[in-house]
C-alpha cells in the first residue's frame, strides 16, 4: 500500500512538472537569437514614476541591444479604449497606419493597451548574461491595466531583430 502511494505521488510530481514547463520552448536558441523567457516587475505601479524591469534571456552570447519596449494591457474589456478605438484614432487623425499602436494590434487578444515605452542607452544594462534590467518611466498608465508586455530590439549581423514577447500581471490601482 505504501510503495502504491509512493507512486501516485511521483506520477504526480512529473506531471506538474511537464505542466509547468510546456509554456517553454526547449529548443535551442538560434546563432544571435535572444529569447524572453520570464519578466519581473515591481508589484505594485504608479503614473510617472521611475521603476526597474528585470527581463530574463536566452542567447549564445550577449547581444547587442538597441532598445527595449513595454506596453501596459487590460485584459477587461474596456468599450472605450478598445483595439478598434486605435484604429479608427489612426484612421481619423493624421497618424500613418502602421504607427505603435497599431503595430501591437495583432500582438496580442488584449482588449486595451498604451502606445509602447521604449528605453535605450544607458537606462538598459545586463546584470548577467542571462538578465537584462531596464530603468522606464510608467507613462500613459491608466488604473484599469493589469499588465505589462515587453520585448528586445537587438542587432544580429547589422540586421535589427526583435524578441518575443512575455507578459505579467501588475497591479496598478493606488
């Protein structure tokens, strides 16, 4: 009887074990590649002030890194602000198509989202190989976004790439 709930609570194990790493893709990293793989942010987060971002990679070697981006989201629908609420803003102002906002439309099933913040220069640094911290403002923060989403613009080659994507929840309220 022992030796029966012994195995029960392996198979267990191992299957919240496999559970828990099939977000992940196991593949290697291409030549240059940077992957995102985990975002950690402050928990809780308030309009215009200063906070830090650690991002976690995945590279064969530190990359050259142009700019990091982050957009704040609802996950609540939100009739005034929805993603067709930016295209027809784009569409009635006298912004192009194609400009930030609508570059995120496809990104994601979020129901709203802020234009992108985007950091470069001395506001990003590597605190290891595997980890790079960005120093951004919380602009265009409004109180019913509960997330933020971010990724990599990086040189391979001369030619810029980006990163996937990751995302975590944030509190926002005050």
């Amino acid at each position: 009887m022992i030796r029966r709930g012994r195995l029960w609570l392996v198979l267990t194990i191992l299957v919240a074990c496999l559970c828990a790493c099939a977000g992940f893709s196991l593949r290697p990293v291409a030549p240059g590649e940077v992957r995102l793989t985990r975002i950690e942010v402050p928990e809780t987060m308030q309009e215009d002030l200063f906070y830090e971002v650690a991002l976690n990679i995945r590279t064969d070697s530190i990359p050259v890194v142009s700019r990091v981006c982050c957009r704040w989201l609802s996950e609540v629908p939100s009739v005034a602000h929805s993603s067709m609420y930016w295209y027809n803003y784009e569409a009635s102002s006298h912004e192009p198509l194609g400009s930030a906002r609508s570059g995120w439309l496809e990104k994601g099933p979020y129901y709203d989202f802020s234009g992108p913040v985007c950091v470069e220069g001395d506001s990003i640094r590597f605190a290891s190989t595997d980890r790079v911290v960005i120093r951004f403002q919380a602009r265009d923060l409004k109180p019913h976004f509960n997330a933020v989403e971010c990724y990599v613009e990086y040189m391979v080659n001369g030619q810029p790439r980006e990163s996937n994507r990751v995302s975590t929840r944030v509190n926002t309220s005050e």
